[in-house]
C-alpha cells in the first residue's frame, strides 16, 4: 500500500447512506479528503473545479445513476478510480464493462472499505496523488462547458439510455408520465412531470408556453402572433410551439417585444 494520501469524492443520493460511507472513508489511513455529493450530477459539477482520485458510487440513484456516470467518467483524459456501491447485487457483473476496481454490497464494512481503497491505490501505481482529473480539461470533453447539467434520458425506441446537455435541449412536451425532450440529436424520455422540470430549470431559461410544452428560450427565434390572442414561438431548427393566450405577455416582455 502506497504512503501517499488519497482525495474521495462519495456519492449517494441518501443522505443517510452518504453520512456512513463519508464517516468509514474519512476514518481510513490511506485517505486524505473525503468530499460528499447527492446526485450524479452533482459529481460532475465537483469534479469539474476540482481533481478526485477516487469515486465511491451508489449504483441507484435517480437522474444519473451511479453506472451512468462512471461511463462518463471513462471519457475523461485520466479518469479517477471508481468504486461502485450498491444494496443489490444485480449491476456487479456491469462493474467489469466500467472498470470499476471493486463492488461493494450495502451495508459497507470497514473491512470492504479498506479493501476497496487498497484496489484504488494499486490501480493508481505511478500516476501522481489528485492527477486524475484537471478542471476544463477531461470534464469539459464530457458537457462541453462543465457548468451544464447533464440528463439521462430514454430513447424513445426503448433501445438504451444516453445523456444530453440540459442546454441542447430545444424543448420538453408532456407525454402522458414521461416527457419528452426535443434535441437537434433525436427525441427522447424521461419518467418525470412537465412541472417538475418547469420548477427546476426555469432559472436557466425554460418557460412554460403551453400546459403541454416547455421550450428553452435559448432556441427560440420568433414570436408569431395568431388569431384569438394566441401566439406561435419558433425554435431555432423550425419547429413551431404553440403559445397559450394567457402567456402570450409573459413571453413578450421576456423577448422585450
């Protein structure tokens, strides 16, 4: 085992279970610095202004999974370490396909604790303590900017997942208990409620047009007037939304018009 300290970053969306891997991580000799996120997104947000040189993952977790986000982290220059954590054995065989360097069942020993950070360790043989990821260098090839939300998304074809920047995003519809996100790249799903996403993300510019529609104003190009007070707002790729009467002034004063 190696003398050199290690920096963690643990990741779970329960707060308790994040409260005990954090506590069982921090009382490890071989560990320098534990940092702590709740979801998947987070993580990245973390990594993205600071280098880890290992994830403890929790394998569920809503949004981006722990799975998921290991995936991304294998597109990054140097990825860190990843250890995956789960209450359910049904994922260990995916640890392998993301080179996870151990799997560890809840609840998590001390025992399983130290044998997962010696696997760490000797994974990292020969490359520096914290080189494992650079802020706007292997984060930025992942969202492009490291600020931006990722979403885990369904295609609409059932045939697997993927993840899209929350600002490629041209506009989501309600579709029935999914909704459905608009990109240049494709449609997708996703299990969640059109007023969900309007409380989340307005702040970053979406808006409520329609009782089925929310478009990001970042796309949008023209606002058309119709009959009976109703409008049409245009999206950068042509596709046309339609405008509820009663946001018809709202969105004017938001294009200033």
């Amino acid at each position: 085992m190696s003398s050199r300290t290690l920096t963690v970053l643990a990741v779970d969306d329960e707060r308790p279970a994040l409260a005990d891997l954090a506590r069982l991580l921090r009382d490890s000799p071989s560990v320098d610095e534990v940092a702590c996120a709740r979801s998947g997104n987070e993580a990245l947000r973390q990594l993205a202004q600071r280098p880890f040189d290992a994830l403890f993952l929790d394998v569920r977790m809503p949004g981006l999974s722990g799975l998921e986000l290991a995936e991304v982290l294998g597109q990054f220059a140097t990825p860190p370490a990843v250890v995956l954590v789960s209450a359910y054995g049904d994922a260990a065989a995916r640890a392998f396909e993301v080179h996870a360097a151990d799997y560890l069942m809840k609840p998590v020993s001390r025992r399983r604790i130290e044998q997962a950070i010696a696997r760490v360790a000797e994974a990292r043989v020969g490359r520096p303590i914290g080189s494992s990821t650079r802020a706007g260098e292997g984060s930025q090839r992942v969202d492009g900017s490291a600020q931006d939300e990722l979403v885990a998304v369904e295609r609409i074809s059932g045939r697997g997942r993927r993840l899209v920047r929350r600002d490629a995003i041209l506009y989501v519809q309600a579709r029935g208990d999914f909704v459905r996100f608009a990109t240049d790249g494709g449609r997708f799903l996703q299990r969640r409620t059109l007023a969900d996403v309007e409380s989340r993300w307005r702040v970053h510019g979406f808006h409520r047009v329609h009782r089925a529609y929310i478009v990001n104003l970042q796309h949008a190009v023209e606002l058309r007037p119709e009959h009976g007070g109703t409008a049409t707002v245009v999206l950068t790729d042509g596709t046309e939304i339609p405008v509820a009467r009663r946001q018809v002034a709202e969105l004017r004063h938001r294009f200033r018009i």
